[in-house]
C-alpha cells in the first residue's frame, strides 16, 4: 500500500495542503506547531476516526484567532492510495448541522455530520468502514505504520501472542527433543496442557502441605490423652489380680469363722455371707462402671478425631463449589454476550447500492446486470453473516457444554458437601450422647447402694446385727482389722483395674498415632511424586521460553524480546519485554525506540504480506534507519522552516501546496 496523494482542507488549523508523495517516502519538515502532527492525525482519521495519540474525541475543526470555532466551515481530507496495483480514493467531510425550526427565521446549530466517499461516490458510513477494513483492520494497520504503537499501545499479552504467531509455536516433541529428562511427562500430562497441571498440582500440593502441617498437631492432640501408665507391667496385672482375689477370699473366710464364734455363730455366719453378697454386688458394679467409663472416654477421644477429619473436610469442599460457582458464573456471563452477538448479527439487514450506469459509457446498465450485482452483493452479504452466526452458535455450544459439566460438577460436589454436613451433624450428635453417657457414668460411681438388691441385703444385715445384741463386743476389735485388711484388698484390686482400662486406653491411642502416621508417610510420598511432576512441568516451561525466545528473537535484526522471567521461587512467568542490546524499551531513547519499531514492523509487514506507509514522528533525532521495504514519512522539527517544506528520496521538493494560516 502507498500513499498517491493527501489532501486537507480547513482541519485542525490548516485550510488547505496537498501533499503529493506517489509512492515516494517523504521528508515533512517544518518547526514546532507548523502542522506536522496535523498531517499524520489528517491520515489517521480519514481512515479510523482517530488521531496519533489514538483519540476519537479530538478537535478538528479550525479555530479563529480568539480560540473559537469558525462556524459553516467543510473540514475534509482526501486521500489516494495504490493498493496492489490499484488506485482508491477515500474521503470524509466533517461539516455543522444548523436547522431552522418551525416559526423561526433563524438557523440553530445541531451537532455534526460526516460524510464518506469512496472513489468520489457517496457511501455509508459501515460501507466506508468495511472498505477501510478489508484494506486492514485498525489495529493491524497501525500496528504496520507507527513504530511506537506495538510496544506502547499493544497490551504484553497481545504482542507475546502475535510474535508467538510469527515465529510459531515451540511443540512438547521440540521441548524433550531439548531436554530428553522430560520423555516421562507426556505421560503426567495426559490430556492437559502444562499449565492446567501445575495449576493442579499447585491445589493439590498445597492441600497436601496443609494436611502433613495438620497430622502433628492431630498426633499431639491425640497425645495428650495418654494415660500415665509408668510402673504398669501388663504381664503382672492379671497375676496380682488372681492373688488379691485369693488373699480377699481368705480373709472374707476368717471374719466369717470370727463372727460364726459363741452363741449366736449362726446370725453371724448369715452377716457373712450377707457382707460377701454385699461386696460381690459392689465389685461387679464398680467393674462394670469403670469398664462403661473406659469406654466411653476411648469413644469419645476417636470421636473427636473424626469430628476434626469432617469438618476440614467440609472446609474443602466448600471451596471447590465456591470455585466452581465462580466458573459458572464466567461461562454464564460469556453465553450472554455469545447470545446477544448472535442477536446482533441476525439483525443484520442486506443494503446495497449497486451502480446502475456504466461508468465507462455513462449509459444506464441492462436491469440484468444491476440485477445480477445485487444478487451477487446479497450472496456475499448472507454467506458472511451465515459464517459469523455459525461461528457463534459454535462459541455458544462450546460454552454451554462446559456450563452443563460445571454445574453438574457443582451438583455432585454440593451432593458429596451435603453428606458430610449430615455426617458431621451426626458425629457432634454422637459426641453430645457420649458426653451426657460419660457424665452420668462419672456421677455414678456409688449408684450401687441405690439397688435394690443391695439395699435389700443391708435392711437384712441390720437386723441380723441387732439380734447380736452385745454378744460381740469381746471380739469387736479383732473383726475391724478383719474388715479393714479385707477394705485394703478391695482398694487394690480397684487400682488394678483402673491400670487395666489405662493400659488399654493407651494402646488405643498408640493404634491412632499409628494410623495417623501411616497417613502421614503416604501423603509425604504424594507431596514427593506432585514435587517432582512440578520440578519436571517447570523444567519444561524453562527449556520452551529459552527455545521459543531464540526462535522468536531470529525472526528481528535490531530487537530482541524478553518473554519469561524467573521468580524468587524459582518459577517463571509469561511477560514480553522489548529490549535493544540488553536495554529494556522503557530505558532506550527516542532514536532507539524508532530503530527498534521499525525492526518490528518490517518483520511484521514481512508476515502479514501487507505494506502500508510507516509514519515516524521527531524524526530529527535519529541518524540512521533501519532499511525498509515500504514507504517512510518522516516528520521532522526544522526550526528554519515556518511552513511546511516536503522532500522525496532525492532531496528535492515534492509537490505540495503552501501552509495556510487559519482563517
């Protein structure tokens, strides 16, 4: 593409310039506010609408001397340019609307009107755009002509991508080709790109760190219910027991020879065995209670455990659905304005104006002929808009199928979230029962004495005694030792038994710390495999930026970029940084920053196969350019040079017509 001729007329100042470069590059000198800014936003807007600073909003219209509009005025630009070997002509009038209205004799301002002309003929505005458009959409043509914009009006992403296009991408064979240390991670991949599997690794990893931080304080916790059991020798409590028991039986067998002695031996004979029915309803139930309070305490502490385990996990499935939630809502969001795009290409209406005389001859066209061009405009019409309405209806499916699968992932995940609420909900249940059963075991060490079959056998003691009368008082002393030895044996025998319930309790805790640490090792195995499928994924990354940097750098002569950098952990982010011999683009000077544009848009211009006329502002601070294989208008700050002065290649003046002041 190349620039024939432009031409201004009452914008931004200058009434009118024509500049005529024929495909030549151009030198436009002039000094400061002389207008040569003014040329290059003239070219910008005629095509786009917008001025170099990339404004839409920006003043065209000429001023007077106090700064004021100068009403009634026509501020237009033409351009013509030579594409592939043709010749078009683009034009656009920006005027003011004044309308009388009714019952008045004087005109009213309205806004502002603009027309558009293709060849000399009147178009629509849409038509002029889809023109303009088919030449080169906006972005891309600016792209191909300012050698400030890629770097300085382009986001790092969308550059990272489009020289990603350029060079091409680096693929998994090329990256292990590199580093044969990665042939297994084709296989850890699966279908998943790198990045979606870090991005699962990471989750994972730090879930598993979390529950391996968790274990010790849950071993602790768990630890901290050992009983004391020091001193206790398990193979020693079954033998002290059977001989306590014997020595208590034999003892029980004196008092009652003592108590069956003189006259009454046969009432006291009865208090015996009344005293050892007595003790054997005490033993039994004091057996029973501590067994029922050991237990109960031993259920309670795996209870708590598990209570722990459910609610952690409950935290986790929350915040999958949260994420989840948060998916949807994207997909949603991005099926609304898939189905408002379709609704605004079905409204779409075929309007075409074919010409009807033939612009050769001047006579009118066979009605066959303007026929058979507006069937073909219409065709053409309904062919683009059935491709861009298919497109969407497939962005939409496309969007829709992964809404389907992420609220049905939602669905199954509220489901799983929904169980264990009911299964913590019956865990404190049970924890709230045990609690209530532990308690009134604990105040129920003595409830013996309340049945009745123990207060059956006491009424029938104490009438027993009174029929001794004071038969027993010579022998008094001898049946206390008796009772107090026989008393003694019973404490001990209740000691043993509460060992026992502390020796089994703690092997209970013991077989908990077990299984806790058995977790422990397998998830310290898992946190090693995710370790080293991430040190292998962020090997990848590493080997792919340096060959996709090298591959992407051959491609440009003066720039090179910069597209990963390493973090303090070790990983390493996208980015894309311009630099010129190790200096980043923010620190080059305004020459380098030309130098190294016009090395990107000559490879870009390469790639696209498109080559429009490259615009370079302050030309005057730069000695040398790169070469290029397009047309150059260099706009130059001379301060000799009061009105615009415009030189070819050869250094002669081309034709162009004077800076005129505004009027």
């Amino acid at each position: 593409m190349k620039l024939l001729k432009l031409k201004l007329r009452n914008f931004k100042g200058i009434k009118s310039l024509e500049l005529v470069a024929n495909g030549q590059d151009l030198r436009i000198y002039g000094d400061n506010a002389t207008g040569k800014t003014t040329v290059y936003d003239a070219f910008l807007w005629l095509l786009f609408d917008k001025d170099s600073q990339n404004r839409s909003d920006f003043a065209i219209k000429t001023l007077d001397k106090n700064g004021n509009p100068i009403h009634h005025l026509d501020h237009e630009v033409e351009g013509t340019f030579e594409i592939d070997g043709e010749t078009i002509e683009l034009k656009k009038v920006y005027r003011e609307k004044w309308v009388k209205k009714r019952g008045s004799a004087t005109e009213e301002f309205s806004g502002h009107e603009t027309d558009h002309f293709i060849d000399g003929v009147p178009v629509k505005k849409s038509e002029y755009t889809d023109r303009v458009n088919q030449i080169a959409p906006e972005d891309r043509f600016k792209l191909l002509t300012s050698p400030l914009y890629f770097n300085e009006f382009m986001k790092w992403q969308d550059r990272r991508a489009l020289l990603i296009e350029i060079a091409g991408d680096v693929t998994m064979e090329d990256v292990i080709q590199a580093n044969p240390e990665l042939k297994e991670l084709p296989g850890i991949l699966g279908k998943r790109t790198p990045e979606d599997h870090k991005a699962i690794i990471m989750a994972r990893r730090a879930e598993v760190n979390k529950e391996l931080e968790r274990i010790p304080i849950r071993i602790d916790e768990v630890s901290r219910h050992h009983p004391d059991v020091e001193g206790i020798d398990p193979d020693q409590l079954e033998q002290q027991s059977k001989e306590l028991m014997a020595e208590q039986a034999e003892l029980k067998r004196e008092l009652a020879d003592l108590m069956s002695s003189g006259n009454q031996s046969k009432i006291r004979q009865q208090i015996a065995e009344i005293d050892a029915k007595l003790l054997g309803i005490e033993t039994d139930y004091k057996r029973k209670h501590n067994q029922q309070v050991s237990d109960l305490e031993r259920q309670t502490t795996l209870l708590q455990a598990k209570v722990a385990e459910t609610s952690n996990a409950i935290s986790r499935k929350e915040q999958e659905i949260n994420e989840q939630k948060q998916n949807a809502e994207r997909a949603e969001k991005l099926i609304t304005d898939l189905r408002a795009k379709w609704h605004e290409i079905n409204s779409r209406r075929f309007d075409a104006q074919v010409e009807d005389v033939c612009p050769t001859c001047g006579q009118a066209l066979p009605p066959e002929r303007v026929q058979e061009a507006v069937d073909k405009a219409a065709s053409e019409f309904n062919l683009r808009k059935a491709e861009d309405l298919a497109q969407v209806n497939a962005e939409g499916k496309a969007a829709k199928d992964r809404l389907d699968n992420i609220q049905a992932n939602i669905a199954s995940l509220e489901s799983e979230f929904a169980q264990l609420k009911e299964q913590l909900s019956e865990l404190l249940a049970q924890g709230a029962d045990l609690g209530k059963q532990l308690d009134q075991a604990k105040v129920g060490a003595d409830a013996y004495i309340e049945q009745e079959d123990y207060k059956t056998l006491v009424d029938e003691k104490e009438q027993l005694l009174k029929a001794l009368d004071g038969d027993q008082s010579a022998i008094k002393p001898q049946i206390e030792e008796l009772e107090r030895k026989i008393k003694a044996v019973d404490d001990q025998l209740i000691e043993l038994k509460n060992a026992k319930s502390k020796w089994e309790l703690y092997h209970s805790i013991d077989r908990r710390i077990a299984e806790l640490q058995d977790q422990e090792s397998e998830l310290a195995k898992e946190f090693e495999k995710l370790e080293r499928e991430l040190y292998l994924i962020e090997e990848y990354i590493k080997t792919k930026a340096e060959l996709l940097t090298d591959k992407i750098n051959s491609k440009f002569r003066l720039a090179e970029f910069k597209l990963f950098e390493t973090q303090i952990n070790g990983g390493i982010n996208p980015i894309c940084e311009t630099t010129y011999k190790g200096v980043p683009w923010g620190s080059l000077n305004s020459a380098g920053k030309v130098q190294v544009g016009l090395d990107i848009i000559r490879t870009l211009q390469e790639h696209y196969q498109f080559r429009p006329p490259v615009w370079i502002d302050n030309r005057e601070s730069i000695v040398e350019l790169p070469e290029m294989d397009c047309q150059v208008i260099s706009l130059i700050v001379s301060e000799k040079d009061k009105t615009l002065r415009v030189e070819g290649p050869d250094k002669e003046s081309v034709k162009q017509s004077l800076f005129e002041e505004a009027i």
